[in-house]
C-alpha cells in the first residue's frame, strides 16, 4: 500500500493544464454497484467542472482496506472514500444510528430518511473527524439465512448460531432476535455451515448470491433486520482546497450518482434472487418482523446512548416512506413497507 504523502502527490498531480487528478477507494470488486456509482459521479464532476477535475476510482482494496483508506482520507492522502458505516460507528457515533436493528421498516423508509433531515445531521458529524460527508449509497436489506430451518418469529432462532461480523451491534441484535451470535470472517462463512460450525448466517441478496453461501444454506427467511447505507465521503483537507463553486460540484455530483446507484443496485437484487430461486433457494416472505422488532428496544437503548441520538432514532421512526422511492418495474422484494 503506498503512503499517504504519495497519496497526496498522486492527489495533487496535474492530469492537464489546469486541471487536478483526485483519488477514490472503494473495497468492493469492479462491477459493483458502489464501483460503477463513483465512476458515474467521477464523470458528472468532470462534465460539471470542465475538466479541471477528474477522479480515478480504485476498487477491490488497491489503495488498502477500508479501515485504511478511511485514515488516509482523513490525513489528505486519498480524495474520496467510499465505505460502510462499521468503520466509522465508534469514531461518529451517529453513524450507528443508521445501522441499528429494525430501525428502517423498508428500503424506501431508509431511503427517504437518508435523503432528509436525518441523513443530512449523519453526514455533517463527519466534518468533526475530516470528512465531508456528500451521499448515501446503499447495501439493501440483510436478512438471516441458514441450512436447513426457516426464520418466521423469534423461537425459530432457539439454538441456531448465526454468523456475524465482529460487531457488538450484530452481537446484541442477534442475541436479542434468540439465536446465538458467533463472530466469524467473512472468507470462513462457506466452509463453517458446511462443517456445522455455524447455522447459517446474515446479508443482502447479492452477497448471498455471489459468495455462493445459497449452496450450503438454502433458506432465505426475509427478516430485513438492517438496512444499513453506505457513505461517500470526502478528505476535509481535499474539500478546504478547492473553490467554492468546485465544491458544489462536488455536492451535485455526488447526489446525482445517489438514482444511478439505487437503480443499479434494485437491479441486482432482482438478478441475484432468480439466481437463487432457480438454484432451489426456498425464500420465506411471511416473516413476523413486527415480533422482531418488538424485541429491539434495549438493543436501541444501549446503542442509541445519548439525547441526541436517540432524538434520531425517533425522528427516523417517524418518518413516512416516499411511494416514489420504489421501483415497482423491478419487483425488488427489499421495496416492501411493513
């Protein structure tokens, strides 16, 4: 991985007269939905600026995982960053918020609640840590799957282990919903259901599909328990250097690839669930999320542990889904409100 100060000189660096060379990392593979986003946002910024500036995007970690590129976006090292909310959740708390379980009660919820007054109060908290926060992109809705039993109220959870991330949060939320959470990397999921170490574990529908995990646990219950967005940010120190009329570039840019990225991503949930239903995938829809959510509240409590936060959470709460966020061309089954 190079340094940050290379970084910034790549940063820095001409690409023509007049104009400035930016950097931008993301961790997931070519192709992906968040991938081709910034690619779309790297070519409104040019059109919007002329040409004075350009972004190269590096996928697939080539800049360093996200906990690094996140360091080396605050440092100035890197320009734009695009990540998941985990990294951030200790450092600017109120980036948990969005990531708390049950909180969303569907996609277009999520959406208009990012898109308004809550997500604009999430993303000015980065500036305290050297960031701009500019757009939400998103990563769906992440429901349980295992290997043999379905998920439709909580006492189908006795006794199963349920892989998660490290996270206190996944933690908690899945020892509340009554299943027993256990910690693994994500690279040891596969060959943990295989070798009954685990009973199944949690994601979105492209990730289950494309880790091929649908072939050792194929049951999908719909539980829809996180939906959690991600985050394009900005290097403070990149954004002070630029003029202001270059900033709002920046800002309309970024919140131009937010419909380019959702109509993406819609689409590959929609993809990735016939693959798995043709593949023998049994997909539970009739999921009590109600019972579910029922359950959640101290899991708000210890989390959301401030006024302020917990202001948000309620301010979320109430919030009213736009009909117009859903996509009904694409039949997205993560577009449901219940």
């Amino acid at each position: 991985m190079l340094s940050a100060g290379a970084f910034g000189l790549a940063s820095l660096s001409g690409c023509g007269a007049g104009s400035r060379a930016l950097l931008a990392a993301d961790s997931q593979p070519e192709n992906y939905p968040t991938v081709e986003a910034l690619r779309f946002f790297a070519r409104e910024l040019a059109r919007l600026t002329g040409g004075r500036l350009n972004v190269d995007v590096y996928p697939s970690e080539q800049l360093g995982s996200q906990s690094d590129t996140l360091e080396l976006a605050q440092l100035g090292g890197i320009d734009f960053v695009r990540i998941n909310s985990a990294p951030l959740n200790v450092l600017i708390p109120e980036t948990l918020v969005p990531s708390l379980p049950f909180l969303f009660r569907s996609i277009p919820h999520m959406r208009a609640a990012m898109d308004g007054d809550p997500g604009r109060r999430i993303l000015a908290a980065l500036e305290r840590h050297g960031l701009i926060g500019l757009a939400f992109y998103e990563s769906g809705a992440r429901s349980i799957y295992t290997v043999d039993r379905p998920i439709r109220e909580p006492a189908d959870m006795a006794g199963l282990k349920i892989r998660v991330q490290t996270s206190d949060l996944f933690v908690a939320m899945v020892e509340a919903m009554g299943g027993n959470a256990t910690p693994m990397a994500y690279g040891e999921v596969y060959q943990g259901m295989v070798q009954g170490v685990i009973d199944g574990a949690e994601n979105n529908f492209p990730s289950y599909e494309s880790s091929r995990h649908f072939e050792v646990a194929p049951v999908l219950s719909l539980t829809r328990h996180v939906m959690a967005p991600e985050i394009l940010a900005m290097s403070k120190r990149s954004w002070d250097r630029l003029s202001q009329a270059d900033r709002e570039a920046v800002r309309s840019a970024a919140q131009t690839s937010v419909p380019f990225m959702r109509e993406i991503w819609d689409r590959r949930v929609v993809e990735a669930r016939k693959i798995v239903t043709e593949a023998g995938v049994t997909i539970v829809e009739d999921v009590d999320r109600a019972a579910f959510s029922d359950l959640m509240q101290p899991v708000w409590s210890a989390f959301a542990d401030t006024p302020d936060l917990r202001r948000l959470v309620e301010d979320i709460r109430g919030m009213q889904a736009n009909p117009e966020q859903a996509n009904p061309d694409r039949a997205n089954p993560e577009q449901t409100d219940a």
